[in-house]
C-alpha cells in the first residue's frame, strides 16, 4: 500500500483492523484511477466483492469513511493562508438493467435517485485539499415543494446550505491562522444564512461568498431605498476585469470583459414563519459583461460576501474565488454513475462517500506519480 494511502486512512476506525485495510486497498485503487468506476478500477473480480462487501458491512457508513479524510484535509488546510470551502449539490442517477423472466432479449431498466451535498476545500489557485463534509439524502416519492413557505429553514432540504457554512466555522476555529470562505451559487442566498454569520463572533465564524439569486429590497449608507439589481447598477465603478469563458452547450468560447462595481448595502429582512427577520448588512461586488456578441447573454454575476469589496483588487479577488466555483459540480442533467449491478441502498451511503466526491470535481483525473506536488495523491484532486 502507497505511503499517501496510510497516511490518509491513519484516523479510520471501522470497528476492525480488517475493514480498516480494506478501505485502504479500496482508496488505493480509487485514488490510482477516481474517474472510473469500482470494478474498473479494482484488480480481479474478487477485489470487486471485497470492495462491495466493506460497502454494506452494517459497521461502515459514510461518516465513518469520510472520518479519516476529513481529519487528513483539515491538516493540508492549517498549512494554507486562505482556504474556499465550496458546497454544491449533484444529483446520482442509479439505472440497473434487469433481464424479464420469459421474454428473451427484453430487459427493463430500474432507477435510483439520490442526492449529494459536499463541502470540497480548495486553494485560490484551485488545489484541492479534500472533502470536510458531505450529505447524501434520498426524496420522498410524493413532492413537498407545496410546503415550501410553511416550513421553518431547519425542516427544508435547503438547511444543507446552512449546515455547510456551520462546518465552514468549525474548520476556522480548528484553523484559526487561515482564512476560511464558504461559497455558494445561488440556491444558497438564504437568509438564514446571512443572519447565522450575524449572530456569531469573529473568532467563532467563517467568511463567507455567494451569488445572489434574489432582487431584495436594499438601503444604501445613505439612506436611499431600492432593489438589489437596481442600486448596483449605480454602485462606483472600481474598474474591468477580462477572463476566458469556457464553451457550454451551445455556447462559443469567448472572452469576456466585465464592469466591475462594488458597495455594502442593508438587506431591509424578510418575513419567516412566526415573524420578520431583522435588517443585516453585505457587502457586494457586482460584474457584468460589456457588449456581449449579438444573441448571447451578458456574463453577470451578483456577489454577495462578508469580506471588504472596498478596492478593485478585493473585488478582483472575490470574482477570483467564486470562479473557483467551476471546479465543483456537473452539468444540469447530473451524474449518471455506472457499476456492476449492485447498487447502493439507503443504509449503502458508504459506497457514496468513495464513488461519488471524488467525481464531484470536473477537473478530477487519476494520480500522476510524475508530479513531485504535495497534494498531486489527495483524493479527488488534480493540481495544476
């Protein structure tokens, strides 16, 4: 077993020093070959049954899995100045093709639907020092969304946004010499959120950077009321920014050059289940795109940050650290995972917490034992 690998399991505890070294022999071959699936990756059919055997042992779960590698990533994270802890949520597409009893070729296709919520700490130069969080869930059959405004934030599947930046302040005070940012798209404009930072003392919270998803009433330092979108569009210009913008779908790469504005607003609150919550102050950077080509939309982003926007190089650096964003996630239509024909139960998220973070990195490629890096052996990493 390679050096990297007992040194990322060295905190396991499965219950027994057996499992403990097959989780080993299992991250070793993952670790080697993390874009592929287990029995591609394994060594011989017995080393598949192994593997699918630790999976859905009743002593290992994903907490357990992920236990070890948390604690290895939270010490490549003490050693970094600035740390983004970037959430996102991806979707599993289970599909297994069973034969029909009777009728020859005919076979149906049986569908699994999970979800997957991880936490992947990056460097602003996007090396990723690993996974600190993940949350695996299952919907029910029967859609909830009707209940939506009648729940309070802590009985919602969006409180995964909030328990994420909950672990981001964990990981600030166990790593108080480095700066710890949570960031999020847009699902996470929450205002639970913005109000959790508040409510919390410096010592005890991490920063924080997401992109805004609602037109909010605002108040300007001096007093003026309006929309979100609208008081930016005032907001003093700190200066343009250019980057490469990466095809998508239908879309041609191009370069893109953005306006850069800033400022710090008074969010007026909003009304909850059993009252209105209080005024809270950002800060925001907002960047759209001049003459975009004819029939594309402009590049617009609305950030909203607890860290000063005051200058154009802050506002360099939080645009800086929300393209990290890119590094996570997967387009619209999700995952589709494909193995052999045993899948994951709801009790199986172990087998997630090994086949699927690794995956939620769009730049994951397997280990390159050519790069002498610190991190080029971390799972689900690729240094650049």
């Amino acid at each position: 077993m390679e050096a990297w690998v007992t040194q990322e399991t060295a905190a396991a505890d499965l219950g027994d020093a057996r499992l403990n070294q097959r989780l080993g022999i299992v991250l070793n071959r993952l670790g080697d070959k993390p874009s592929i699936s287990i029995p591609a990756a394994s060594k011989g059919w017995a080393e598949i049954q192994a593997a699918y055997r630790l999976f859905s042992n009743d002593k290992v779960s994903m907490d357990k899995i992920l236990h070890a590698h948390e604690a290895a990533t939270l010490e490549r994270i003490k050693s970094r100045s600035v740390v983004l802890l970037i959430n996102d949520t991806t979707q599993l597409n289970y599909v297994v093709e069973r034969k029909k009893e009777g009728l020859g070729t005919i076979r149906t296709q049986e569908r699994t639907r999970y979800h997957l919520h991880p936490t992947i700490a990056l460097t602003p130069d996007r090396v990723c020092l690993g996974t600190v969080k993940a949350k695996f869930w299952q919907r029910p059959e029967q859609g909830e969304g009707h209940l939506r405004k009648q729940k309070e934030i802590k009985d919602k599947e969006s409180i995964r946004w909030l328990e994420s930046y909950e672990k981001a302040c964990e990981i600030s005070r166990r790593a108080p010499r480095s700066l710890i940012v949570s960031v999020g798209d847009r699902e996470s404009d929450i205002y639970e959120y913005y109000q959790l930072y508040a409510q919390l003392n410096d010592g005890e919270r991490a920063q924080w950077l997401i992109r805004a998803a609602w037109d909010r009433r605002v108040t300007t330092a001096r007093g003026n009321k309006s929309n979100l979108w609208e008081t930016m569009a005032r907001a003093p210009k700190r200066g343009t920014e250019s980057f490469e913008l990466p095809p998508s779908g239908n879309r041609k790469a191009r370069t893109v050059t953005q306006v850069i504005r800033s400022r710090s607003v008074v969010f007026d609150g909003v009304q909850r289940k059993g009252g209105r919550l209080p005024p809270l102050k950002v800060n925001v950077v907002y960047a759209k795109e001049q003459r975009a080509p004819k029939g594309e939309k402009p590049v617009e982003w609305m950030l909203l940050t607890s860290v000063p926007v005051e200058s154009f190089e802050q506002c360099q650096e939080v645009i800086r650290w929300y393209t990290c964003r890119w590094e996570i996630g997967v387009p619209g239509e999700g995952h589709i995972i494909q193995s052999v024909e045993v899948r994951p139960r709801p009790k199986d998220s172990g087998l997630v917490a090994w086949e699927a973070p690794w995956r939620e990195s769009k730049t994951v490629k397997p280990s390159n034992h050519v790069l002498d890096l610190e991190y080029s052996n971390v799972p689900g990493c690729n240094v650049q």
